[in-house]
C-alpha cells in the first residue's frame, strides 16, 4: 500500500495531518511526497513560502530544500532566493547530525525507515 502527500502551504499542511498519528497510519506503507509534504515529515526544512527554516514531524531523520535552484521565486517581492545562503542556513539549524536533501524540481530521493 501506498499514500501521497502533496504540495502547498507547509504550516496550512502541518496543521491538517497534526490531527492523525501518521507513524500508525503509514505503518507497512511507501509513502510519496512533494514540496510541503517532504517538508511535513522531515526533521527540519526551509521553506520557500515563509523563507525561513522550520521543524517538521521528525518522522524522516533528515533536513530538506525543496525546489532547490528553482527560479518560481524570482518576481517574489522579496526577490529572488539564494540558493547558497539557504543551504548554509539550514546546515546550521537545529540538529546538525542529520543530512541535508537539496532537491532540484523533478529531483526526488528514497529514503527507507
């Protein structure tokens, strides 16, 4: 069995799946993500909505940049994002044991627990 968790807005996300126990609703399951839904169960992340590093759920032992390199925040008010700076941000932030995913759009890993 399978389950997807699909992109949008990572606090608007966290917030919905904080009603389920996730470890015992994906027990035995391969679940996919993208975007907001990597970031949702990683230990940490930073997110290209609010520009800043986050925890997540901790269910994966990670920290993850999705659409690492991506242009789509170029024309942002706040302009374009760099790239360089948020990979060392993140590097930085909270446990630093853990790797570090920067993930290109179309990019995806595995990742077995």
């Amino acid at each position: 069995m399978w389950c997807n968790i699909y992109g949008g807005d990572d606090e608007s996300l966290m917030l919905r799946l904080s009603c389920f126990d996730l470890e015992q609703l994906w027990k035995d399951k391969t679940v996919a993500t993208i975007s907001a839904g990597i970031d949702s169960i990683a230990q940490h992340f930073w997110t290209c909505d609010w520009r800043k590093c986050m925890d997540g759920f901790g269910i994966l032992p990670t920290k993850v940049i999705p659409h690492y390199n991506s242009d789509y925040w170029s024309e942002d008010l706040q302009g374009p994002v760099d790239w360089q700076d948020v990979q060392e941000e993140l590097k930085k932030y909270g446990d630093r044991s853990f790797p570090l995913h920067s993930l290109e759009e179309g990019e995806y890993i595995v990742i077995e627990k």
